[in-house]
C-alpha cells in the first residue's frame, strides 16, 4: 500500500482543490520570506473591494488596482487554479497573482484578483464548489469590473493558471470577454493528464519502470470508481473497501478517499469518457466557440502540465488567427526559472514569475487589444 500513499503524496497538493489551510501549509514548508519581485512600492491606484459572487451565499473579497491616470483601461480578471488560494494565489511562499497584476497595472491594465469562495475573505463553500460554481464567481467578478467607467468591456478578458484556464473557459460563456490568456491550462482529459504526471513524477524520481506502471494500475482503479459512484458518499465507501483490499490500514483508506472522494474530484470523473484520450472534448468545444484570442503559456520545465503533451494539441483548437501557443523555455508549472521542475527548487528559487513570462503576457495582450480600439 505504500505505492498509493507515494501517489497521494506526489499528486494531491496539485492536481486538485487543497483546504485552505494548506497556505499555511506550503508557507510553513518553503519558509516565509521576501521575494524580490513582491512590490516595494505600488505607484498606482490599489483598492479593497468586495462583490457579488457567483451566487447568493458568496461574497468575494479582493484588491482591484488601476494605473493612475483617467483610463479608460483594459480590464483583467485573475482566476486562480486547482489549490483553493487567497487573492495573491499564496502558496509555495511566492505570491504570483500579486506579482503579475503589478507588472500588468504598471503597463495600462485593470486589474482584479480574489480570494476564492470560502476562503480569505471570502464567503461560500470552498469543499462543496464545482468548477461552474468558481466559473460563476470569476463571470461574477468580470461582470462587476467591465461595469466601471473607467474599464472597457470591449478590451477586457481573463488570465487563468493550470486548471483555472478551464474555469475561465467556462466564465467566457457567460460574459463577453475579449481575450483569454492561460499559462499552463492543460487540454487533455483528466484521466490522461493525472496518468502522465505520475509518469513523468514517476520517472523523474528515478522509480522503476515496474512500480511507476503499478502506480498507474491504482490510478486506474480509482478512476473507475469515482467515475461509475453516483454520488461523493458512495465512491467513499467504494474507495475505502478497494483500498483495504489492497492492503491499507484503515486510517490510509480514510485518507485515501478524502483526498479522491470529494465533489470537485467525482464530478471530474462522472463527466469523463474516461477513454483516456489525448484531448478533453468539452475543454476543446469550449475553445472551438470562444472567438477572441487565446495565449496559451507552457513551461517547458513543467511537470504537472506537460509542455510535450499539450502544446501540439493546443493551436489546432484555436479559432482567432490572433491566438498564440508558446513553451517558455526553462520554467515550471508556477513559470519560474527552473532546471528540473520540483516542489523542492518551486520553494527555494528567489523569483516568482520569471521576468520574460511577465513580458510575454503584457506584450501579446498590448498587441491584440490594439486591433481592438
């Protein structure tokens, strides 16, 4: 049983939703500490807000900052991925949402980043929320933005990390947004891409070819009872006598199906074909009907999101001759500068976004949203 508490420990601070106490957590793990990209000085206008959410049980609690002059502005979005994180997306001791709205308000844009449902100061129900139920909150949030006068709806749109790209995907269809930007937003069915992170895991970790296609068994066993369990409270019961079966204390069972049996993982896998495809169908009809463009960032140094996997699959799924695919060379999941990828070098490299990514974003969207004035 061993191999699947390696599996858990390897796969479940990223792949999905984490409890907000895992801030702490991870800050506790990396050390709290100065980054230098962290602003100094912010020169431009910085206010606390709070808006409606998605729904009537939430109120999201954030920091909109404006260049200082009249505007209007281009407006962005900011929408955090799997972890359930704070306004600044905290988490390995860095701060990147805070460090990208700085370098996009000091280039001309509005921007907007909260904390999520049930989290911060935020209110809502973190264990129990949906991707659509987050989707709701960021439309929610876009909405509220665009509605400003010195916001131009017709120049705004979304920047969403890893799964938060899908939750954007999502918020597009109920607001009008000009542009998508995503960085490290995967297009491969879940089942694949959690198969082929522990691969690469697997592999990079010097494990043999024998358990990593073990390891891959147990994944595939507990995919097929979240996905053929009607409800959360059944694939947690399913999941704990598999385990058991296979070896596992009682307390190992339990914490098995805590970490796989929750309603964002079942409604992941009750959706899926789990044909293990290589592209997710609903991810690419999503695409297929957005028609503005789309940045698409990898890290080439990625080994969650596989830059090899998924940028091939990437630029035929997008529909606006503006959209742009690119691997960052050098940079991980999180796009720091990176040799190998780790939680280990996440939490000791000094730089939170490596400089040439922040670039990359401001320039394309400065380019695109000039064909748009």
């Amino acid at each position: 049983m061993k191999q699947l508490l390696s599996i858990l420990a390897s796969l479940g601070a990223f792949a999905f939703p984490i409890p907000a106490s895992a801030e702490g957590f991870w800050d506790f793990v990396c050390g709290l500490q100065a980054r230098p990209q962290n602003p100094h000085t912010r020169p431009y206008q910085v206010h606390k807000i709070t808006i409606p959410g998605g729904d009537d049980t939430v109120v999201l609690a954030g920091e909109l900052t404006l260049p200082h002059n009249n505007g209007p502005f281009p407006g962005v979005v900011l929408v955090s991925g799997s972890a359930i994180v704070d306004r600044n997306s905290r988490i390995l001791g860095h701060k990147p949402f805070l460090v990208l709205a700085d370098h996009l308000t000091r280039q001309g844009y509005a921007v907007l980043r909260y904390d999520d449902r049930g989290f911060g100061g935020s209110s809502g129900d973190t264990y129990a929320a949906l991707d659509s139920d987050f989707a709701a909150d960021a439309a929610a949030a876009f909405s509220w933005l665009v509605e400003r006068r010195d916001v131009v709806r017709a120049r705004s749109g979304y920047i969403g990390h890893s799964q938060g790209g899908n939750k954007s995907l999502l918020a597009a269809q109920l607001t009008n947004s000009a542009f998508l930007v995503h960085l490290g937003s995967g297009v491969q069915p879940i089942e694949t891409l959690l198969l082929e992170q522990n691969r690469v895991a697997g592999a990079h970790e010097g494990l043999s070819a024998e358990l990593i296609a073990r390891q891959s068994y147990e994944l595939r066993s507990i995919f097929a009872i979240l996905h053929r369990s009607e409800t959360v409270e059944a694939a947690a019961q399913q999941l704990e006598a598999w385990a058991t079966r296979e070896g596992a204390t009682k307390r190992q069972a339990k914490r098995l199906s805590s970490t796989y049996a929750t309603p964002w993982m079942h409604e992941q896998f009750r959706n899926s074909k789990l044909n293990f495809a290589q592209i997710d169908e609903t991810t690419a009809t999503l695409l297929s009907r957005f028609s503005g463009p789309v940045l698409a960032l990898y890290g080439e140094k990625d080994l969650l999101v596989g830059a090899a996997t998924n940028h091939p699959l990437t630029p035929a799924l997008l529909t606006n001759p503006l959209s742009s695919v690119i691997t960052m060379r050098n940079v991980n999941h999180f796009f720091q500068p990176a040799e190998n990828g780790t939680i280990e070098e996440m939490c000791e490299t000094e730089i939170t976004i490596e400089p040439k990514v922040l670039e990359t974003i401001a320039d394309w969207l400065d380019k695109v949203l000039s064909k748009r004035e």
